[in-house]
C-alpha cells in the first residue's frame, strides 16, 4: 500500500481564510528568486567592467550562487520541514535581501562572489520553504490546481521576465539596481507572509538532523554542478572536470547507502522511489536543460546577430512568458481536475518541443514575426501546460513532515538541469560553430564575407544544440508517459504487483 493511500488528506474549503492572499506573497518570493537566475546575466559585462573582474574569474558571478543554491537544496528543505516553513521562508527571504544589498554595494570581484554565494544560501531554503507552503495550504483538488498554475507560470515565465527588467535596469539606471530590486520584493513578501501565512499544525519534522547526509549530498551536489560548469569553460577532458565527475558519483552514491540505513535521513528514500515522483523529477530536470540552453542561445542570437538592444531582447520573450502564464493557469489548471497528469504533461513537452523544432530553421535573417514569435509561444504553452502538474504532483500524498524535502527535489532537479543544459548545449554549440567555420572560411576573401561566415557559424551552432534539446524534451515527454501513472483527479493510484494499479477513491469536497 502506498504511502500517500496511508494518509490522504482530504481538502476542507473551510481552511484557512488567508491561503489565496499568503499565495500571493509565496508567489512573489518565488519570482524574486527566478528572476535572479537571468537578471544578474544581463548586468554582468557591466558588473565586469566596473569592478575589474577578469574574463577568467567572471564565471563566478555566476557559479557561486549555482553551487551555493544547488549544494544547499536539499538541506534547505529539511531545515523547512524542521524548523517550520514559515520561519524558513521568512528567514530566506530576510537572508536573500541582506545578500542582495551587498552585491549591490559590491566594490570588488571577492565581494560580488561572496554575495553571489550567500544569496545562493538563502534562495536552497527559501526555493523549498515556498513550495512545500503551498503544498500543505492547498490540498483541495480545484484549489491546488488554481494554486500550483499561478505557482507553475512564476517557476517557468521568471528567468524571461528578468531578462526584460534587466535589460531594463541596466540600460536606464545601473547594473547594482539588478541587486537592489531584490530588497522591495523581500520587504513586500516577508510583511505579507508575516501577517497572513499561517502553517497547518503537526507537519514538522522533529527527527534530528542526518548531518552525514547533509554533508554528503551537499558536497556530491557541489562537485556534480561544478563539473558541468567547468565542462563549460575547459571543457569535458578537463582533468578537473572529470575529477569533479567522479567525486560527485561517488558522494551521492555514498549519500544513498547512508539514507537507506539511518533512522532518520535527511531524503527519505520514500520520497524518491515512488514512480509518479521519480518520473517528474527527471523529466523536470531533462526540460530545463532544453529550457535554459535556449534562453541563452536566443538571448546571444536576438543581441550579436539580430542587433538588438538588451531591453528589446527582453520584450521579445514576452510572447514565451504570455504562452507559459496562459498554459499554466488555463490550460493546466483547469484540465488538471478532469484528466491524469501524464496527458498534460507528456503532451506539453512535445508542444514545447515542437516550438524548439522550429527554432532549428534559424538563419542569420529570420524573421521574428514568422519564426521566433510562433516558436516562443509553442514553447511557452508546452511548458507552462506541463509544469503546472508536475509542481503539484510531486508533492502530493507526501506526508507533511517531507514537503520541504520533496519541494527541495523539485528545486534540485531544476538546478541540476540547467547547469546541465548550459554546458551540454554550449559545447555542442561551440563544437559544431568550429566545423562550419573550417568548412566554410576558406572562401571567405574579404573581410565583410569573414564577419557573414562567423556569424552563420554561430547561427548554426544554435540551430544544431537547439536541435539536441528537441530530442531532450522528446524523452521527457516519453519518460512523463511511462512513469508518471497518478490515477485521475480525486483518486490514489495503488501500485500492486508488476506495475498493475488498482485506484481507490480519495472523496474531495467539492465548491
């Protein structure tokens, strides 16, 4: 019998009064924090230039919070589950802002870096603290649905709303107010959260802390996002790299042993073998990595080759925001109460998928209204389509106790896919950008003809590791049919024998 069979929770419309307005600011912290993921991209040359960062050294504006924020999830999640997520969230969200300030008032690289890592630290245990909130404030079938579809479209339509409010700040005021803005977003969410976020009672976590488990996946969750990041920039033979490979291996290999031998692990194996949670995790993660390698391709693509100005590049993706919002809150929470997860989210990928297969016809010349404008939306209604339930499933039936856990392997295998995506599909960019430039300059005369060439090599640098991603997002559509066989809305599928499913009603109160 299943664990979420032992403990159903039946929603009660009579709950908290204050849960739509707590969402509100749950959703808001969340978008600070996605916003940060590409805001500070935008800022960095400028970042770079005045403060004498290195061309070597400015990766870590970047990498210090990546592995700060993907070390820590995990961690994070469980201080929430322990502590209470209230006082999680809130000391995440005080913690982010102080971090965000110094960057601000950064006057050298170490002091970026070091603000970079601390807002990584609060961002692992707010991530998790906001989405285990929502987990155990909305358990109603409608409600959840309404609830993880705002929740969804933040998580997905974030990274592209920073790209246009960084472009913004940091063509009219400065590259600092990138960090600055952080401080009235917190200001806002910790006063809302503080006057209407009321936590149901009894879902802490009250085991002591697993602090070889900790260590463990931290450092194996470090040495995994590291790799992939020096994969980037040294490349995959790096010696380095394929030390930081296998340390990584090792750890989290060591990391399981552990959790399934201690009376009270930091990630109960639980949590992870249940099939519908498994599958939304590594589906997750394979669509990000399509995901980020594509905000960073069209980013370069719209600005080098197209020429446009950072705050147009970021109106361009509205489209993809607009889609992403629209199949989160009208597609997938309204169809998320009337059919099984796996027919939005499978259908969803491939969607998205098809808006990435049309971005493989990029040309130096392509139009925007008849190619981007088509492909972004495609995505957009794909992703947001199938983010919606994967959000809300992968913390169904969890018992309250391992919501912050569960919220935080949401996070990670996020985190982990777009470290991932960024360096796989840079190098298969970089790699087939080389082959047409030595297949192709040798009949490139003059000086004009050698600048058309290198920006076609680029061109199609982007169109072939875009090309990979659309393979990407067919797996998870595939792995998202397979495993994910969470019976229909109002019941709890019931693995019994060679993968056979019996569905016993859960009864939901209806509006």
């Amino acid at each position: 019998m299943s664990e979420a069979l032992k403990a159903p929770r039946i929603a009660a419309p009579s709950g908290d009064a204050n849960r739509w307005k707590a969402l509100v600011f749950i959703a808001l912290a969340q978008l600070m924090v996605v916003l940060d993921s590409t805001i500070v991209n935008i800022a960095l040359p400028s970042a770079q230039k005045d403060l004498g960062i290195s061309d070597g050294n400015r990766q870590w504006v970047v990498t210090a919070y990546a592995l700060a924020f993907g070390g820590l999830l995990l961690f994070g999640g469980r201080i929430a589950d322990k502590w209470g997520r209230r006082r999680a969230f809130l000391t995440g969200l005080i913690g982010f802002a102080l971090a965000s300030a110094l960057g601000g008032l950064a006057v050298s690289g170490p002091m970026m870096f070091g603000a970079r890592a601390l807002q990584g630290v609060f961002g692992a245990l707010l991530a998790p603290a906001a989405l285990s909130l929502l987990a155990v404030m909305f358990t109603d079938a409608k409600e959840r649905a309404k609830a993880f579809g705002i929740y969804g479209a933040i998580a997905g339509g974030g990274g592209a709303v920073g790209l246009i409010l960084g472009g913004f700040l940091t063509e009219y005021l400065d590259w600092r107010w990138t960090f600055f803005v952080n401080v009235p977003f917190a200001i806002v969410a910790a006063l809302g959260a503080t006057l209407v976020i009321r936590e149901p009672e009894g879902g802490r976590n009250r085991a002591p802390l697993d602090i070889p488990g900790v260590l463990l996946s931290t450092l194996g969750l470090v040495a995994l996002v590291y790799g992939f990041t020096r994969a980037e920039s040294d490349g995959w033979g790096d010696a380095l790299t394929i030390s930081m490979f296998v340390a990584s291996a090792v750890l989290l290999l060591s990391f399981v042993l552990v959790e399934s031998r201690v009376k009270a692990p930091l990630l109960p194996l639980r949590v992870v073998r249940d099939r519908n949670r498994g599958g939304i995790y590594l589906s997750l993660g394979l669509a990000i990595i399509g995901m980020f390698g594509l905000f960073l391709f069209l980013t370069y693509y719209l600005q080098i080759v197209q020429g446009y100005s950072p705050v147009k590049t970021g109106f361009a993706f509205l489209p993809m925001v607009a889609g992403m919002i629209t199949g989160s809150t009208q597609i997938g929470a309204r169809l998320m109460t009337r059919v099984r997860a796996r027919f939005l989210m499978g259908p969803g990928f491939l969607v998205a998928g098809l808006g990435m297969l049309l971005l493989t016809q990029l040309e130096i010349g392509s139009s925007y209204t008849t190619l981007l404008l088509p492909a972004m939306v495609l995505l957009g209604l794909g992703m947001g389509t199938a983010f919606m339930p994967a959000m809300s499933l992968a913390t169904t039936g969890v018992e309250p106790r391992d919501a912050g856990v569960a919220s935080a392997m949401v996070n990670t295998s996020q985190q982990v896919g777009g470290a991932i995506g960024t360096a796989l599909l840079n190098t298969i960019a970089a790699s087939a950008k080389t082959s047409y430039l030595k297949d192709h300059i040798a009949g490139a005369t003059t000086k004009p003809q050698q600048q058309l060439v290198g920006l076609q090599s680029m061109v199609h640098g982007y169109s072939t590791a875009i090309a990979f991603a659309v393979g990407i997002l067919a797996v998870a559509a595939l792995i998202a049919f397979t495993f994910v066989n969470a019976g229909r809305p109002g019941t709890t599928p019931v693995a019994s024998g060679a993968g056979a499913e019996d569905e016993v009603p859960v009864p939901v109160v209806a509006h």
